[in-house]
C-alpha cells in the first residue's frame, strides 16, 4: 500500500508525474495502482485540512520555557502546524508532536468558524460572556438614546444668552423657547437652535452627577452623588437599582416642576421656603438673604436658583432650617449678572440635617 501522503497539491502532482509517467504501452502494475490512487486520496484530505501559512504564523510559537496551565486551551504553532493544548493538568516541555494527551495538531476544518454558531466569548477567561447575555443587556439599552451634555435648566431663554452654552428647556417653556419643551437649546450666531428629547432619551447635567432621562413627557433627576452607603455606587449599579429599590437607592423621583417659584428678595431679611408647594426657586437679589425653610416635603431634589441684578455685595446666609452638606462651599457675596445654582435634598445621608431642614449638597456658579 501507499506509504506516501503529502500536504500540498504541487508536492502530489510531483509524485504523480514520477509514478504514472509515458512508458512504451501506458502500462501500469496493479499494485502501483492503487498505491497512486489511496496516496491521492490521503494526501487530498491532507490538503483540504491543511491549513495556510498566513494562518499558522498568527498564533504564537510554541515556548518550551512556558508553563502551559491545564484546563485552558492555547494554541501555538510548531515545525509549520498548528497544536491545541488540551491537557487538564499544567505542562512544561512537552514538544507538541510528541503526546497526542497535551498537544493536537489542529486542521483547517477545526479552526472553521461557522456562521451563527457563537454562543459564548472568552470562555473559561475572565471576560466570559455569552450570546443570551449579551441580547439581554442590549435589550435593557434599547429604549436609551444618549443626546449631548446641558449646562442648565430653565423655562425662560436668558437675556443676553451665551455662545454654545446648552439649556434644557422645560415644560412651562415661554419667551423665545415656547413650543420647544423637552429640547436642548443652543444659542449659535444669534439664533436658538433646538435638539428635540423625546421619551426614551437620556442627558446628563455638565454642572453635577446628574442623568436627565425623559419619560412620559416629563423630565425625570438621577443624582448619581446622592447614595444611601459609601462606596458610590456605579452606573451599572444605578440603573439596576431601579427607580425606588435596593440598598443604593440612587434615584431620587422628584421631576423638575417649572417654571420655577419666582421671587424678588428687595428688602434684607430671611426668606422663607416651602418645600410642600414647591421644589424649584428663581431668586433676585436686590437686598441681603438668609433662607429658611418651614416644612419638608417627601425625599426629592430641590433647585434654588440665585441671580444678581444689581451692582451691589449682598450677604448669603444660611440657618437652621438651611443645612450645608460637608464640602458643599457657598458664596459670601452675589454680585451683579452673577448666577448660582442650589441643589438641595430634604434628607442627607452622613449630615447634619434636621427633620425640617433643606440640606445644600451642590453649589454651582453658571455665570
């Protein structure tokens, strides 16, 4: 029988052309016979399995100063092929070729990838995640639409509006931005230009560890920073939570409601708040202001807004009814043009917050 078997169509056509070359009657013996046809036979199932160089030179070689760890499968090229190692145990210095137990030779019919077979990815490894998985995470995602970062809120367009300064506008929206609640506005060579939200969409305040997300025509505050127990929760861990459940309790569900309380503070004195009535203030200062606070509402955000409308220093504040959370730094003075944002709670984890007190846990100038 055949003793030869060769791995390249130009190595069986070399022997081919010696076996069956012209001799006086064409001739050829029995046995020679069928030792050409089984060594085609073998040596084209050699050649449909063998696989390309290119291929081969893609994986590492074979290292015999490795440990190869048992159990996970590596591949490596050796003397021009391609071996599995499929041994359960760790292996030093077992020259693939040499024990069919740690070492197989792979063929090209092996190494085939087959269209819609994947079920897993990093099997075994430490980032191992399979199909139904990863369908399940994109699923939860779907209905998500990230829009660009805003860097304030309201309902009435500013006076003198900044260049590429973006406002979520609001419900309640008046002025130039009427009819275009639920946007993003962008003043830009002099004119507004509008990104329309709608349910599902997602957007985050450039100000804070906020996530604006729109639902139900409305918007709706997740407060990244305000966490039941340290450590900070991730965003992972935020979004599984859900709206009102688990340890976290991320996500405080007080909508924005604006416009927001207006009010003009003219003559020096305490101002006096309600949470009860109202979780968002617009305050002009045209006099110095101590805020107070008569009464808490349920867990929320509460957003007091403060404008300076005049040349002169005006003293900020605070009493018992108003807390500062710890890092929290306010402003002494608010002067003419200037713009502070108050995000406060009505609960504060870790504080000094009393049972009828507004606690301050951001403080950003805008302008």
């Amino acid at each position: 029988m055949a003793t030869f078997i060769f791995n390249t169509l130009p190595e069986l056509i070399t022997y081919l052309t010696g076996q069956i070359g012209p001799n006086g009657d064409q001739e050829i013996t029995g046995q020679r016979h069928q030792d050409v046809v089984v060594t085609i036979a073998q040596s084209l199932v050699n050649i449909v399995a063998s696989i390309p160089p290119t291929t081969v030179n893609q994986f590492p070689p074979y290292n015999a100063g490795t440990v190869y760890t048992g159990g996970l499968e590596v591949v490596v090229r050796h003397s021009g092929k391609l071996w599995l190692f499929v041994s359960s145990t760790n292996q030093l210095a077992v020259t693939p070729g040499t024990n069919a137990l740690v070492w197989q030779e792979l063929t090209a019919v092996q190494l085939a990838h087959f269209r819609n077979q994947d079920q897993m990815l990093d099997q075994g490894g430490p980032n191992q995640v399979t199909a139904a998985e990863l369908k399940a995470l994109l699923g939860a995602q779907s209905t998500l639409t990230w829009k660009p970062p805003f860097d304030d809120v309201g309902a009435t367009p500013p006076v003198t509006p900044e260049a590429d300064f973006v406002w979520l506008v609001d419900v309640g929206a008046t002025g130039a931005w009427a009819g275009h609640e639920l946007t993003l506005a962008k003043w830009v060579l002099g004119a507004w230009q509008y990104t329309q939200l709608v349910d599902g969409d997602v957007t985050r305040w450039t100000g804070g560890g906020f996530i604006v997300f729109v639902t139900g025509g409305a918007l709706e505050l997740f407060d990244l920073n305000m966490l039941a127990t340290p450590p900070a929760a991730t965003l992972a861990q935020v979004l599984e939570q859900g709206r009102s459940s688990g340890p976290y309790r991320p996500i405080l569900q007080r909508s924005f409601h604006l416009p927001p309380t207006s009010i003009n503070h003219s003559a020096s004195g305490t101002l006096t708040l309600d949470p009860a009535t109202s979780a968002s203030w617009a305050i002009t200062l045209t006099a110095n202001l101590t805020l107070a606070a008569n009464s808490t509402a349920a867990t929320g955000l509460y957003f007091i807004d403060l404008y300076g409308s005049t040349g002169t220093s005006f003293t900020f504040g605070v009493n018992s009814t108003i807390v500062v959370g710890l890092g929290v730094s306010l402003p002494s003075t608010i002067l003419n043009g200037e713009h502070y944002k108050l995000v406060c709670t009505s609960q504060y984890v870790g504080g000094e917050a009393t049972s009828n007190a507004l606690v301050i846990i951001g403080c950003y100038k805008i302008n």
